[in-house]
C-alpha cells in the first residue's frame, strides 16, 4: 500500500502561522501582567526583546531519565499523559492575588515570565526593566518568594508521584529539575526514580504464588503495612508481633475489573488505606473480610487468608457479591441470586456511578436497607449530573418485578472460593 506525501505548506502559509504565534505569545505575555494587576507594564517591554523570549521560552516538563530504570514506550507515553493531566488540573492560588492558575501555566508561562522579566539580576535586559520591577516590588516579594515556588512545586512532585505508583510495579518518585544543558532550551524537567515492589512467594492452593507487600512511601523509604494479631483473632501467645501485610496479582486484577472508574493509583493506594484501622469481618477461622475504604466509602471487601505467619489478600469484591452480608440481604429483599446481580451489571461500581441507579428512591431504599449505602452515598458523591447518567433504574425495577412472579426460585451457593479464586 502507497502513502502519499504529505504536501509541504507554502511559504505564505509558514510565514502566516509564524504571525499567529508570535501574537499568541506577546498576548500571553499581556495576560500575565494583567493576571498581576500591572498590564501597563506590557508596554514598556521592547518588541525585540518579546521576540527574543519567544524563541526561548519555556518548554513544557518533560522526563528525561526514564530509559534508565527501562520503562516501555508504551509506559513512557501513558505516564506522560498523565503528568499533563495532572498539571493542567492542578489549581495554584496566587498568594496576595487570590486567584488561581493551572499547575502547566504555573511551569511554563508563570516561571518563565517570572525568570525573564521580573526575577532580579546583575543586569538588565532593557532600561525600563528596573522601573517594572520596582513598581511591581510587593507584588514580586508576596508571589514570587522562594517559599511558594518551592512549595507549590514540591506539591507537584508529590502529586505526580502519587499517580506513578501501582502496588505491583512499584512507586516512580518524580522531581523537578532545571534545564541546564543545552544552552537554547529553557524549562523545567522531571527526574524520575523506582522503587521496586516488596515481593514473596507463598504456597497457597498447592502451589507457589507470588504476592506484593502493602506499605507506602514517605521520604523515598518504603514502610510496610502490619495488622495486630488482635484483630485477626490469632493467638496473641503465638503471635505476638504485627502481622504483615500482602496481596495477590489476581486480587489487583479483580480490583480493576469492579473498581473500573477513577486512577489504578488510587485504587491501589485504597488498599493501603484500608488497613489504617481496619474493619475486618473474620467469616472462619483464618479468612477474613477487610472493608476496602475508597475515599472514605467502604464500598467492598478485600477477602483475605491468614498464611504463613502473614495476611494474604486473595480477592477483590464489591459488596453487592456473593459471600458479603450486604448480598445475603439483598437476596433476601430482592430474590436476586448471584447470577442476576452479575447479569444486571451489578458487581461493578460504574454501574452505579453512571446510570441513574442513586437516584431513583425506591432502588435506593432497597440498596440502603440491605447495608449498600456506602454504594450508594459514593455513586451520587460523584461530579456526574443528572443528564450525564445513563437511564437505568427502571431496568432493574422491571426486572425484580419479572422474577418476583416466578414461583421456583434457587439460588446458587457456590462459596467465595468456588467463585474468584478457581
């Protein structure tokens, strides 16, 4: 198959979109004196010196080091996005302006205009420089002072880390760093650092499986997250040290499949969080049920095994799923058995996130009385209007109405074994 070739723009077209952006520059230079309350100062930055900066402005963030610790193109390019994501909405407010700006403008035009025109030097650029600077003195001292760039960057660090981070591949720690060698780049980069997943393996279901350990990081170290042998109901005689804590590859995946909304770093660190003060259910003797805390909503269970001296999560289930006390209660509402909740998409929290599902009273009514409001309360937490969901409450409502009429009901009493972890 031939290509054909792309038609080079004529040289009036370059000349004219060469025109278009040196007037999108000079206006945001404008925009930036404006955003400080000194628009008038615009006027005194000579037209040689505007075009100077533009061909030397700031470049976007970019990661420079991540061939070193071998991530995939396809990586590089989804961690990328995020970064971009991540900075454009990010919201930096201006101390004494009150007023805010996105995290991208904040590392490009802010500290770029910042740098060139209004940060002091042994020299000046141009004479009128030293009359902006001393006329714009409080402003300069209340929004440019060391402590909020510092701070406001490492805020960004922070944040774009807390996105590089899933718990079995491990924390990518981002941190900024000037562009400094190459003499006609300007610009802010980003250094990137792994740390490499705690990791054992276990003889679990007559085989050896790898499982990750739960923890986080605080200062580039990694701690790890412990359980007391009290709240296992183990033998504090036996066991008299914390318990650590790990999860299974197969738990993540699972995890993903019914979490399907949101960041994987944040469903990721969710797990962390949820062992902070646990809510375990212990349903026999070394099993338990541990509430997943998603952003404040206990919205399912990590099902977990005590093995080998260490708690061992094996799964992942929401609480609309067999085993749960809240889907022996909706059974007993509703008469839905396991395979009419997985039909009617149930098992997935973005089935209740994007239709109307938490709107509807009387569906909420039956998902709150059967202890789902947590479900519920984080479906109509969401930004999503009204209109934006997806009409199908009344779906369900007919469908209980159907089954309602059948006479021979049976219900499916796999156990949670039978069913995740076959």
């Amino acid at each position: 198959m031939t290509h054909q070739k792309k038609k080079k723009a004529s040289p009036q077209l370059l000349k004219q979109q060469e025109a278009e952006n040196k007037k999108r520059f000079y206006q945001k230079v404008k925009e930036f004196f404006r955003l400080l309350g000194y628009e008038e100062m615009f006027k005194l930055i000579p037209a040689d010196l505007l075009e100077d900066h533009r061909l030397y402005r700031y470049h976007p963030p970019r990661v420079i080091n991540f061939k070193e610790i071998k991530i995939s193109a396809k990586d590089v390019k989804i961690h990328t996005e995020n970064i971009f994501t991540i900075l454009h909405n990010y919201k930096v407010e201006l101390p004494q302006l009150k007023k805010e700006i996105d995290g991208y403008t904040f590392c490009t035009t802010y500290l770029d205009f910042f740098g060139f025109y209004l940060k002091k030097k042994k020299d000046y650029k141009f004479p009128e420089q030293k009359i902006i600077q001393e006329t714009m003195k409080d402003c300069i001292a209340q929004n440019f002072n060391d402590k909020f760039l510092n701070d406001t960057l490492d805020n960004l660090e922070k944040l774009i880390s807390f996105y590089g981070f899933e718990i079995n591949s491990g924390f990518l720690l981002f941190s900024f760093t000037a562009q400094n060698d190459k003499l006609m780049e300007f610009g802010l980069n980003l250094k990137v650092r792994k740390i490499d997943p705690v990791k054992k393996n276990f003889y679990v279901d007559n085989g050896f499986r790898t499982a990750y350990q739960v923890g986080w990081i605080n200062k580039e170290l990694f701690f790890p997250t412990f359980i007391s042998p009290e709240k296992l109901n183990l033998d504090v005689k036996k066991y008299r040290y914390s318990i650590p804590v790990y999860i299974q590859n197969h738990a993540l995946i699972r995890l993903n499949e019914r979490m399907d909304t949101g960041h994987i770093s944040f469903r990721h660190f969710s797990v962390f969080r949820s062992m902070i003060n646990p809510v375990i259910i212990q349903i026999r003797a070394n099993a338990y049920l541990i509430e997943y805390n998603f952003n404040d909503f206990r919205v399912g269970y990590l099902v977990a095994d005590f093995v080998e001296g260490n708690l061992i999560i094996r799964t992942f289930i929401l609480k609309t799923q067999a085993g749960t006390p809240e889907e022996i209660k909706l059974k007993e509402l509703t008469g839905l058995n396991r395979r009419d909740i997985d039909y009617l998409g149930l098992t997935k929290i973005s089935t209740f996130i994007k239709s109307d599902i938490c709107k509807d009273e009387q569906l909420k009514k039956i998902f709150i009385e059967a202890g789902l409001r947590s479900i519920i309360d984080y479906a109509g937490h969401t930004k999503i209007t009204e209109e934006g969901r997806y009409k199908y409450a009344a779906k369900i409502l007919k469908y209980l109405h159907v089954e309602s009429q059948t006479t021979n009901w049976h219900e499916v009493a796999e156990t949670i074994e039978e069913e995740e972890l076959a």
